[in-house]
C-alpha cells in the first residue's frame, strides 16, 4: 500500500474511532429512564452512571498521552479500542447499578486512549498542512456529528432493544476499527521515550479529577457545599506539584516547555473557553426540544443534526482554504464570530418559533464552532515535535473536558438563577408542587401531572415561559463569551505563520 493510500486509510480508521465514544456518550442520556427501571439505582448512583466515565477520562487523558508517545500510538489505540468494546459488553450486560458504573468507569479508561492517540497518527500521517488540517476538520467534525446522532441511535434502539443494545452496538464498530488499524496503521512514537515517571501519574490524575469533580459537582449541588471547596483545593495542590515535577525532570510526563509557544498555549486555552459556550448550548438546546416544546428524545436528536453537521463543513472544507487566506488567528476569530451571531440569533427563538426559523442560527453556531475548533486544535498538533503529539492533544483535550464542565456550571447555574427568578406559578399551587416547580422545569412538569386540568396547564405554561427567559439569557452569556474568544485568538495567536513546520531537531518548529 502506497503512502497516499495508507494516509487516508488511517485518516477513515480514526474517524471510526471517534464516532464510538461520542454516539456512546449521547446514547446513555436515552438508556437511563430504562435502565432505572431495571436496576433500580439511587438518584446517586443516576449520578455515578453518567458521570464516571467523563472523570476516568479526563483523569487520564495527560497520562494516556504520555504512554502513547512512550510504547506507540498504534499500540495504545489497539489496546483502548479492545478494551472500550470489552467495557461495552460489562456495560451492557451490568447486573447492578454498582456494577454499571465501575464498567462506565472501565469505558472512560479506554476512552481516554482513543483521542490522543487518533490525533498523533493523523498529525504523523499528514506531512502537508492544508491536508493535515481538512483530516483534523473531519476528525472533529464527526467527533461532534457523532454528539448529535446519539440521541438519535439510542432512541431508535430503544424502541426495538433493552437498555444494553445503546452499549453493545458499539462492539462491531470498534471490532472493525481493530482489524483496519492493525493493518493499515503505521506505528507513531518517540524514539527516543524514556522511562514514565511513576509519580507524574497519580499527580496529574488526583489533580484533573479533583478540578473536574468539584466543577460538576457545583453545577449539582451549588457552591454551598465545603466539600466542594476541599476537592478544588486539593486538585490545584495536585496539579501544581505535577507542573513543578515536570519542570525538574529530565524525561517528563509532559514537556510544559510547550505552553511557552504562543501557538499552543493560545490554542490550547480557546479551545477550552470556546468548549465552555459549546457544551452548555447543545444541552439547552436538547431541554428546550423535549422539555418545553414536548418533542420525542429522537426527534429532538434529528433536530440538533444541521448545527453538528454545520461544524463538520466548516472545519473540514472551510478551515484549510481561510487559513492560507488570510492566517489562523484571523480565521479563529472570524469562526467565534459566526458562532456569536448564530448565539445572538437563538436569542429570538420562543415558544411558537418555527423549527426553520431555527436552523440559520444552528448552521451559523455550529459552521463557526466547527472553524474554530478545527484550526486551534490543528495548531495544537502542528506546533510541537511530533513524537509529542500524544502529550500535547491530550493537554487540548483535558483543557476541553475542564472547559466543558465549566460551561455546564456556569451556564447552567445562569438558566436556574433566572428560571427561578422570573418563575410565577398562578394562585393555589400546593407547596409541594409549587417547590418542585421551583427547582427546575422537569421538576415543574412533573409537578403539573399530579395537579387539576386548568391549573397543571397553568403551571406548565409557567414554567416554559420561565425557561426561555433562563435559556435566553445562558446564551447572551455564549454569545458574548464566544465574541471574547475572538478577541481573545486575535491577541494569542496573532504571530502564528499560516503554515508550521517542524526541523529535524526535535525541540525547533520554524516558519516556511
């Protein structure tokens, strides 16, 4: 097999890959009503279900990165796809709720293998830029288009399967993956590793996980909760001790010599600020579609598809010609800015908005976010050695999860603020449901079932309009946070050339 041949071969294998995790992420949200009534677990354990994964992700991905560029990143990738289809199988057929979320756990490990090491072989297989950032473009892109078909593969599963099809179907696919990348993948590493620095691991490990967990927790829980606070704490120690220690070791588990170019460390942090408006939109939009428009969790799903598909065009088709137009920073900002518009635009969806009406403000958020993620997380990879490309993706990608999670929190905890403020239940609500009603809009439809005719459509309405007014003003803070991020790329990444290339020594990345 030629090498052109072999390129695009790896560029299809990776993106097999990247469909499994996000469709399986998605799919759970479908699978959880069932799987509760099977499993019967607590509202912590609900928790647990959803949750564990992400943390065994995030915990792991700088960790991971370093063992790919050590042992190979072909090597990783056949390990992490077994085991994920492993994890699968325990998932779907989990006797327990407790057991269901140690193999969640199982699956965010494998996880945690994937991206990285997808990221390296697609940075090693494609030499030329333009190539290089289209096969990025696509890699996230179907990352993202995988988001939005997982409601949509898990609603029509459920429909015909129990709750374990959403988990298994993820087998054949990883399967597939497998016998296509151990034929087709050439291996990806540095020659020159060193040994992995034993208390590098747990250091980075206990301090990603602590940072995560208290940011998730407080978008549960609120900031009244001291735990909170000695989880933050005891990750920034972690994670400070861990920056220290690579800054002293000859053969670091992350070089954070890295963060000195103004191309990575920008890069890395806009990824991360403009995951932060991402996330919390896709998931408002998601309750605004089931909650207080009623619609099916499949339909819901097939209406987010034009805004995942939208950030697939304009990282892989838009983002290579605009770079060579007029260079990355200016193509960054330009993609936050498409992203603001379509934000401000979601400003004027209501109740009685036309479904149509939608799709301009999706296709300009999701085309602009698309760009934007395409090229920084492109410069990410082009602007280190690639013998450390596992490290350096998975530094973007942990500052991505981080960003996320912050989006979730922040944002979210925008919409309850105002949903509770501007709340107004009408005359003989009982304080029980009036309580429920208060606390979000699931509670206050599920609140309205047990009422009268008359006053459960009053309240329900109530609560609709309450939601909109909350979900307008989460998305005047993406807007505004997105157009930051413009300002802020233009700034960081204003000397970036529009093409990087790296010499043969190890250490040099230069202009040409």
């Amino acid at each position: 097999m030629d090498s052109s041949t072999r390129k695009w071969a790896t560029l299809v294998t990776c993106l097999l890959v990247a469909a499994v995790p996000s469709i399986d992420l998605t799919a759970l949200n479908q699978a959880v009503p069932h799987l509760s009534a099977d499993l019967r677990p607590s509202s912590t354990q609900i928790l647990w279900i959803a949750d564990a994964y992400g943390f065994a992700l995030a915990a792991l991905l700088v960790t991971m990165g370093g063992v790919g560029d050590r042992i190979g990143h072909k090597r990783l990738l056949l390990a992490g796809m077994a085991l994920f289809a492993a994890a699968s199988v325990l998932t779907a057929y989990a006797p327990s709720a407790e057991l269901l979320i140690a193999a969640r756990a199982l699956l965010g490990v494998a996880g945690a293998t994937l991206m990285p090491a997808c990221l390296s072989l697609i940075r090693r297989a494609f030499t030329d830029a333009k190539e290089r950032t289209a096969a990025v473009g696509a890699f996230m892109g179907v990352a993202g288009l995988a988001v939005g078909l997982g409601p949509v593969v898990g609603g029509a599963l459920l429909e015909h399967f129990w709750w374990g099809s959403v988990f298994l179907v993820n087998v054949p696919v990883m399967a597939a993956a497998f016998v296509a990348g151990a034929v087709l993948l050439t291996e990806s590493r540095d020659p020159v590793p060193g040994r992995l620095d034993l208390l590098s691991v747990p250091l980075s490990v206990a301090g990603v996980l602590g940072i995560v967990y208290a940011v998730k927790e407080a978008a549960a829980h609120g900031l009244d909760q001291g735990w909170i606070y000695v989880s933050a704490s005891a990750g920034a120690l972690a994670l400070t001790a861990f920056v220290v220690r690579q800054s002293r070791l000859d053969e670091p588990l992350i070089d954070v010599r890295l963060f000195r170019r103004a191309a990575f460390s920008g890069s890395v942090v806009t990824n991360m600020f403009a995951m932060f408006a991402l996330v919390a939109q896709s998931l408002i939009f998601s309750l605004f579609f089931q909650l207080a428009l009623g619609w099916s969790p499949l339909k819901a799903g097939l209406a987010g598809l034009p805004g995942a598909a939208g950030a697939m065009i304009g990282g892989a088709l838009l983002a290579p010609p605009l770079i060579s137009a007029i260079g990355r920073a200016r193509v960054v900002a330009a993609g936050m800015l498409l992203a603001t518009c379509g934000y401000t635009l979601f400003l004027t969806v209501g109740l009685d908005t036309s479904y149509w009406m939608m799709l301009p403000a999706m296709l300009l958020a999701g085309v602009g976010m698309g760009i934007g993620l395409t090229v920084t997380g492109d410069t990410v990879l082009a602007s280190v050695p690639k013998d450390r490309s596992g490290a350096a993706s998975a530094i973007s990608e942990t500052g991505m999860e981080l960003g996320g999670a912050l989006g979730m929190a922040v944002l979210g905890s925008v919409l309850n603020a105002v949903y509770r403020s501007v709340l107004e239940l009408p005359a003989g609500v009982p304080g029980p449901a009036a309580s429920a009603a208060g606390d979000s809009i699931a509670g206050a439809l599920q609140a309205a079932a047990t009422l009268p005719g008359d006053l459960a459509g009053q309240v329900g309405a109530a609560a609709r309009d309450a939601f909109v007014d909350g979900m307008h003003a989460a998305l005047l803070c993406s807007a505004g946070l997105a157009a930051l991020v413009a300002v802020f790329s233009l700034i960081t990444l204003r000397d970036v050339p529009k093409v990087i290339t790296e010499e043969e020594e190890p250490d040099l990345v230069t202009v040409r």
